[in-house]
C-alpha cells in the first residue's frame, strides 16, 4: 500500500503541468485505489452476518445455513445468530430447520440480513414414494400413511415392523414375544386370506424386497388401498410397505455420530407365581404337604431373567457436489435379552452413491450388509428354560451347597414333575444362529428426451443362514442319546430386474405422465440338514458323533414372477386428478392351466379448496376428496402347492432303495387370490392447525387360496384349491394438530383405525372349515371368533365347574343348560362372539419444545381383542398339576371352599377337578391394552458452545420404552401374534409362557460435525 502511494504522488508532481494530466492522473488515481481497496471491498461483501427468527420473532437456535451451490455451511448460535463467507457467485443462501419450510434468500449488498423462518404447517407439498413414482401428498388419490424417520426410531429396535406399532392408522403390530431375535408380524386392514399369508410386500428404494437397517431409514411410505398397491400386482393385495433408505446431498461433508446405552427389565404386568408359603397354603386345601418344604423358597423367575444391556451405535458420512453425492453408515446393535444366555447382535453397512454421468444418465448403486448373531434364541432354543422358569416349583432348590446348580434327576426329594433345573442344562447347551444378508442395487436412469425417460433398476440378494443346538451328555435334553446335536444351512438367492419407460408433459392446465414396466423376479433356495447323537461331554462337533438321530435331509426351492404394467396419470389446473393402471402378472406358484392373473386400478380426487368458491371459505386451508377402486392378487403359497408331490423316504425303502409316495395332490387350476378393494377418502386442514384424514374402505377377497382337507380314502391329506371369500371394511382416521406454535410448542398427532371382519362364502355347500379348531373358518362369523364350550361359573352347591351345553328340543329349538361334565360341553361348542383381532388400534404421540428442550411421548392402544391365556391350563389348574408352580389369583377372584360360595375358581381337587382346565372360555381374556411405548426428553446443546470444538450440532437425551401397560389382562403381557405364519396354526391370539416384553431405560447422544 505505501509503495503504490508512493509511486501515484511521484506521478502527480512529475505531470502536474502537462495538458493530458488532469484526467490521466484521475484515471490512474481511481485504478490504484480500487486496486488498493479491492480486498476490503470484497470481504465486505462475501462476509454475510444475519439472525435467523421465526414467525412469532423467537430466535432459531441450530438452524442450517447454507450457500447454495457451493460446499459451504455453518448453523445459528444460542440468539439465532450466524456468519458465513461466501464463495460461490450465485449469492443465494439456504436456510432450514426441522419443522419449518426451507427457503432461499438472495443476498443484496447489505452484509447484514434478517431471515423469518415460516413453520412447515402442514405435509402437503412432502414428496412421497408411490408405486413407481413420487408425487405429492396433495396431489395423491389413494390412501397413503407416510412416517418419518425421525419419528420411527423413537422407540429404539432393530425390527421396524416393531418400530411402526402404533404410527400409522390400519396397520396393527404384534408380537409374540420379548426375545430380541424374534421379529413382530403385521397385519393392514385386517386379514384376508386364510392358508396364505397376509404379511404386506415390502419393498425398498424401488425395488421389492432387499434389505435395510431402520437406523439408514428416511421414511416409510404405506400404501393401503387398491389404487396405490395394484401395480405391484401379486403380494399386495395385503399392503404394501415402502422403505426409503438415506441418500447423499450435495453441499459441505458432514458426519453424524448417534449413540444409545440403555437397560432392559423383563415386565410381568399382573401375573405373579406363588412363593413356597403362598403355594405350600393352596396344596394344604387339597393335599396334605410336608412341612419340610419351606425350607427353600426358589423364585425361578429371578434366576432365568436378568438386566439386560442395550446398544445401538451409528456413525454416517452424507455430502457430496452437484454431480456426485454420498451416504455411507455403518451400525452396531446389540441387546442381551432378559432371559439368560439370549441375546442379539447386528452389524451392518450400507453405502449409496448416486452419480451424474451426463446430463442424461443418472448412475445409483446401494449396497447394504447385515451380518446377525443371535444367541439362543426362543424359535430355537428348545432347553425349557422360559417353560422351567414358569413351571418350577419354589420348594425345589436351585443350587447346591458347592454353588453349582442342582440337578433334579439326581437331587434327593425334588418335588417338580420334570426334574429338570434349566440352570444346570446352560451351563452346558447353547443354540445360535448366524446370517449374512446382502444386496446390491445397480440403477440407470436416462433422459431420452425433455418428456421421454427410461430407468432399469436392478437387484441381487445374497442370504446365507446357519444355525446349531448343541445338548450336552450331562444335561437331561442331551441325556437320553448320550449328547445332541443340530447342524442346519441355507442359502438363497434373489435376482430382480424392473424396467421403466415413463413419459411426461403439459398441454397448458394439462399434466400427463405415463408409464410402462416390464419386471422380472427370480429365486432360488437350498437347505440341509444334519443331526448327531453320542457326542462326548463338551464337544460340539459334528465330527465326534457317534451316530445319526434320523436321516439327514435338504432341498431346493425356486420360484419366478414376470410382471408387464402401465399407468396413465392426468390432471387438470393442479385441482382434479385421474389415475388407472392394468397389471399383468404371472407366477410359477399356480398351476399351468392359470399362472397369469390380469388386475387393474383406478383412482380421482378433487382438491376442493382450489375452487373459487372456496376462496373466502377461511375454515378450510385444504379440502381434497378421494375415490379408487381395484384388484390385486395374493400369490404368498408354497412355491409348489399346484404340483402333485412325491416323498422320498429312506424308512420306505426297499430293497435298499429308498421308496416314494405321494405326498401331495395336484391342482392344475389353482389360481390367484383375488381382492377387491374400494376407498373413499377426505383430507382437510382446518385454520393452517389441524389436518385430518378420514378413509372408509371395503376389502373383498375372492378365490382364496385355501388348503382343504381330504378324507383319508384319498391317500391324500390336502389339496389347495380357490374357495370362499372373505370381507374386511373400516375406517381410519389420523388427526395431526399444533396446538402452540409460539416460542413453547406443543403437536399432537393422534391415529384409530377400525375393521370388521367376515366371512362370505367357503366350498359350494359348506358353511364351517376346520370345525375342531378354536379359531374356524365359518360362514357368517369374523374369521377370527373365537369357538369353543362356554364357561358358565362354579356351581355353588359344590364348587364344579359348569359349562354350557346345547339341548335340542322336540319343535327342533335350542336351549341351553349347564353341566358339569366337560364331554357334553365340548359337544356343544359355540361362536364365542369374541375374536382374537381388535375392534380398533391407534396411537397418540405428544410433541413439546421450548428452545431447546423438547419432551415427546408415544401411547399404542389396541381395544376389544380377546386372548386365549393358555398358560393359566397349568397356572390355574384347580390341582390337576400338583407338581407345578401356581399363579397368585388376580384381584376379584375367589376360590370355591363351602357349600354356598358364589366363587370365580372351582375348588381344588388333587388330579384336577371335572376336567375344569380344559379349552372353553374361562381362559378366553380381554387383551385391550394402552401402553406408554416411549416417552423422550432432550436437550439440544447451544451451538456457541460447540463451534470452538468443530461439531455442528450435539443433542442428549434419556428415553424410556415399554414404561407402563394399562390392561384388564391377567397374564405376562397382552400383546399376541395377531397374523402368524398359516403354516404354524393355533397360536394367533394365544398366550402361552410368553417370554416377556422388556421396560428400557436408555441413554442416548447425537453429534454432528
């Protein structure tokens, strides 16, 4: 600077006189002081400090400020303040925060602005996934649920049908059981099948199928109605549920870190097992037990259940630039389940890549890893210990005097029936299993033209399985073949390619897209399967056994689907939409007379607050009506149920020669499962505060695939055949409304769903399938109802337990009676008028933030569902089982002692009392239940604390599940498995010796750099 100062004066004297001086001296003098203020110039103008508010005037605190177009990003402090230098020449900031709509603002000369954010009021310009397309919400015609991320993981799992419970209305989670190994079914829009099975289609990132770890979720679309699920054809005519995984944003690289610690507590609810005086009073009201008995007082319980520990670790790297963006996460879960030795861990890894190759061809390729181990888990695990644990008596002592635990079969007087102390079989059996899970995605997107495009989305999934059960030569499970053990593998493989040609333009007020798809699915499956006997104690190798148990076994499965489809999709002004679409689909799982099924859809909807007429109508800031109606199809049989089936059996030999027999009949016509499905929906906001969705369905299946008995003259045990129909119709509602939206806010999103089920129609002539079965199939009746004697009470006079029983009289009416003898009442069963699926289901979630502090709690409810307590049939036995364990009596309950007590228990006799623990509806209890599954409160950490240390943004918080169930039910927990696998039958609505759900309590950080 002085060295130009110099210089401009020197010239100034030198040509102070000469004629041109004046104005080249100016213009030199104007040169050098640009040149010389030039950098402070330009600093003034690329510094931009600025305060971001909201619309109430309360500073943001953490908002994300972004240069557009440039890598270039910093947050707000603790007043809302921020400061950034701009390096790009577009000079456009980018600003956004949870909760509020993001906007750009253009930067003047002023170095100093003032930013208003506006709350993000309602989702209807979210873009959502649907089918094979994304739209927006208000521009949908079919009834769609969307949920968040964000608000999935509140709740912390590795199952995310389990993290779904209670989030989006019609879709009804349930599980059977506390083990985190074992996953949860579900169930949209009640059940409509009855051998096949009524899980949704899953699919993820466009394709069907493949695999996802819910922490890489960005959100989960589920599509209910016919118009949004026809076009993935066969398997949706149950729901479909569409998993959107994270994908990379250009701008800066940032780096979150996400972190879980928590505790988990097996909960009881309102069952309690009787210690050794409690049971050693009940046994004196029927037997005469030995005092000595007292001097253990075992709680088996406390021993088989511990607290467990829970983590959840995941570190994500998103960023990238215009034509290249990245997400890349890797994950480590793991719970100890309450039960001892159980447990569960996951690794997994994804990586996604999107790439521009040209301005015509977008390049995407996702690869995803899951590699689980799970440790004993229940569906293998068959050493009793949860059976033990229930059953065992409190008399029986569960250690030595050495500390090593006892053993029942060598213990002198053990008083538990199975001798069996589930302590001493851990310390030598153990079943695991371990999987990887793999799959790659290799998308192509290309420009043909302005309106034309093509897409060919691409998949391979690897699965590989291996599980084994090992029981020791010392245990009682390995005692009687001198040690055991299981080896089991399998391996499949998915390959699936889906082309798209899609067509978009406007004509003026005209909007058209069109769309074509050709699809193809291939799958393949082999297992093997290998058991041994004679191992020596402490050697679980297959190699030092002995001998064989039975015959080693394996197979091959294989299934393809190819798909052809097209959808037509128009609207006019943004105010009235159309949307059809024709499926046309064919399935090696039907028989060769009709593996094709043909299906189409349609839907309209008309926004209503667009009208002019609707102009100075306040009330409504958004009306949409909505209509569809169309079919899809069920293919989810066995991969050869049209088949005729041989059995190849080597204890059928001959000769040396293993010998066949047929083992399944063939039905060439076997079909697809047909559904018909009608939706007329309404969406409004109310006041820019309330939105509501209302949907009112009809669900008819038709042709169910159903697997029918044959009498044994047939040499056959079933055939599959299309028969009967089935109907479900409900409603939903979901309301989500801010109910403060100043500095304190305050949202409440509230969901109910209800469904009725029935059955239309079996085989030509026949009115009740399975009639033995406590859950038939019947004409007339939810296929849910539960059938069985009915429970009549305890006779005062002598404390027997009474049933109902049917008497036809001479006109050819019923009467009912009561008895006391068990054979007449299971002669007389009946339709209960109870069923094991819910009346309705929903959840209510409650939002608060003050600066930055914020409290979230999540209730699910389920009402008007009965469960069959199958456990009370050894708890509440009435003495049959003198050597188990005894449940103390829920409150209102009374045992019957003398002639005149009106009692709920019938007295107790020893070897039981008339048969009164037999199936009828005495163990048939509400299973309605509120629950408070997760309550969180979290503190964001001001930013002026955190910019010196380099992090963007940090957040604490502690978190609880599972924290309090409101039920009438008197056993371990009233949540069943609502919609189980149909090849296990009898345990949809059934509690039996569940293992617990757990209460965590959980600690968590969440840092961004």
């Amino acid at each position: 600077m002085i060295k130009i100062y110099k210089q401009l004066s020197l010239e100034l004297r030198e040509n102070a006189f000469s004629k041109a001086a004046p104005g080249r001296l100016f213009f030199k003098a104007m040169c050098y002081l640009i040149f010389l203020f030039l950098p402070a110039l330009v600093k003034a103008q690329s510094v931009i400090n600025g305060t971001v508010k909201d619309n109430t005037g309360v500073v943001v605190i953490g908002a994300t400020v972004t240069e557009k177009g440039a890598r270039n990003t910093t947050t707000t402090d603790i007043n809302g303040k921020f400061k950034i230098t701009l390096k790009g020449n577009l000079r456009t900031l980018v600003i956004s925060y949870i909760g509020y709509k993001t906007q750009e603002f253009p930067i003047g000369s002023s170095g100093e602005i003032a930013i208003t954010l506006q709350e993000n009021l309602n989702n209807l310009n979210e873009v959502v996934v649907v089918g094979y397309s994304s739209k927006q919400v208000s521009q949908l015609s079919s009834s769609v649920s969307v949920v968040s991320g964000n608000k999935l993981r509140d709740v912390t799992s590795n199952d995310l049908n389990s993290l779904l419970q209670g989030k989006a209305p019609g879709v009804v989670v349930s599980s059977a059981s506390g083990d985190p190994s074992s996953g949860s079914s579900i169930l949209i829009r009640g059940a409509s099948s009855i051998s096949a099975s009524t899980s949704p289609l899953v699919v993820v990132d466009g394709n069907i199928g493949g695999t996802y770890n819910p922490t890489d979720v960005e959100s989960v679309t589920v599509l209910k109605d016919a118009a949004a699920t026809g076009l993935y054809g066969s398997r949706a005519a149950n729901g479909v549920i569409i998993v959107t995984t994270k994908m990379g944003k250009s701008g800066e690289t940032k780096i979150d870190v996400n972190s879980v610690v928590g505790f988990n507590k097996a909960t009881f609810g309102k069952f309690h097992l009787m210690d050794s005086q409690q049971l050693f009073d009940y046994q004196k009201t029927f037997l005469t037990p030995d005092p000595s008995l007292l001097k253990n007082n075992t709680n088996w319980l406390d021993l088989a259940f511990r607290t467990g520990v829970t983590q959840n670790h995941t570190i994500s790297v998103t960023g990238g630039s215009d034509k290249t963006q990245f997400y890349v996460s890797g994950n480590y879960y793991k719970e100890q389940g309450t039960l001892i030795d159980n447990g569960k861990t996951a690794y997994n890894l994804r990586s996604n890549l999107t790439t521009k190759l040209s301005d015509k061809v977008k390049l995407s390729v996702l690869l995803n890893t899951i590699y689980t181990k799970d440790d004993n888990p229940s569906n293998l695990f068959t050493g009793n210990a949860i059976y033990d644990a229930y059953l065992s008596m409190p008399f029986d002592p569960a250690f030595n005097a050495d500390g090593t635990p006892t053993d029942g079969r060598t213990y002198p007087g053990w008083v538990g029936r199975d001798k069996e102390n589930f302590l001493q079989g851990l310390q030598y059996n153990f079943a695991n299993a371990k999987s990887l899970n793999t799959s790659g995605d290799f998308n192509i997107d290309y420009a043909i033209t302005k309106h034309l495009s093509f897409a060919t989305y691409n998949r391979v999934t690897l699965y590989n399985y291996r599980d084994e059960i090992y029981y020791d030569a010392r245990t009682k499970d390995g005692g009687a073949n001198s040690g055991e053990l299981y080896n089991s593998s399998n391996f499949s493989s998915t390959l699936l390619t889906s082309n798209r040609l899609r067509y978009d333009n406007s004509f003026g007020d005209h909007n058209l897209s069109l769309l074509a798809v050709g699809e193809g699915q291939k799958y393949h499956y082999d297992d093997q399967f290998l058991n041994g006997k004679g191992l020596p104690a402490g050697s679980p190798v297959m190699s030092t056994a002995t001998d064989i148990i039975s015959n080693p076994s394996g197979g091959v499965d294989e299934y393809n689907f190819r798909k052809y489809l097209g959808q037509a999709d128009y609207n006019y002004a943004g105010k009235y939409f159309v949307v059809g679409s024709y499926v046309h689909e064919y399935s090696s799982r039907f028989g060769s007379n009709n593996p094709s099924g043909n299906f189409y859809q349609g839907g309209a909807s008309w926004i209503i607050s667009k009208e002019d007429f609707m102009k100075n109508v306040k009330t409504f800031n958004f009306l949409k009506l909505r209509a569809s109606y169309g079919t899809t199809g069920n293919a989810e049989i066995g991969n050869y149920a049209a088949l005729g089936l041989y059995s190849i059996d080597q204890s059928a030999s001959y000769n040396g020669a293993p010998g066949s027999y047929p083992s399944q009949k063939a039905n060439p016509n076997l079909t697809w499962e047909k559904i018909k499905t009608t939706n007329i929906g309404v969406d409004f906001g109310l006041f820019n505060r309330i939105d509501v969705n209302v949907d009112a369905y009809q669900k008819t299946s038709s042709a169910l695939l159903f697997q029918k008995p044959l009498p044994a003259t047939s040499g056959y045990n079933y055939v599959f055949e299309n028969i009967g129909s089935v109907r479900n119709r409900g409603i939903e509602l979901n309301i989500t409304s801010r109910n403060l939206i100043g500095a304190f806010k305050w949202e409440t999103n509230f969901n109910i769903a209800f469904n009725r089920n029935k059955v239309l129609s079996l085989d030509a002539g026949e009115t009740m399938a399975s009639p033995g079965a406590s859950l038939p199939i019947a004409v007339g009746h939810d296929m849910n109802e539960w059938y069985m004697p009915i429970w009549a009470g305890v006779d005062p006079a002598n404390g027997k337990p009474l049933w109902e029983k049917l008497i036809t009289n001479a006109d050819g009416s019923v009467s009912k009676q009561t008895t006391s003898i068990y054979s007449e009442a299971s002669a007389s069963k009946q339709f209960t008028g109870k069923s094991a699926a819910p009346k309705y289901t929903g959840g209510i979630t409650n939002t608060f933030s003050y600066k930055n502090f914020s409290l979230s709690t999540f209730f699910n409810f389920v009402y008007g569902n009965y469960v069959y307590n199958d456990s009370r049939v050894y708890f509440d036995n009435d003495g049959l089982y003198d050597s188990y364990n005894v449940m103390v009596p829920a409150k209102g309950w009374t045992r019957w002692e003398k002639p005149g007590d009106i009692a709920t228990e019938p007295k107790a006799i020893q070897g039981g009392n008339n048969n009164s623990n037999s199936t009828s509806s005495r163990y048939l209890e509400d299973g309605s239940y509120l629950r408070l599954r997760n309550a969180t409160f979290g503190y964001q950490l001001p930013q002026i604390w955190l910019k010196s240390l380099g992090i963007r943004s940090a957040r604490i918080f502690i978190s609880g599940d599972n924290l309090v169930t409101f039920t009438k039910f008197t056993g371990v927990d009233p949540e069943v498995d609502l919609s189980p696998d149909p090849s296990v039958p009898g345990n949809k609505g059934l509690s039996s010796f569940k293992y617990p759900i757990s209460r965590k309590i959980l600690f968590g950080v969440n840092v961004g750099f």
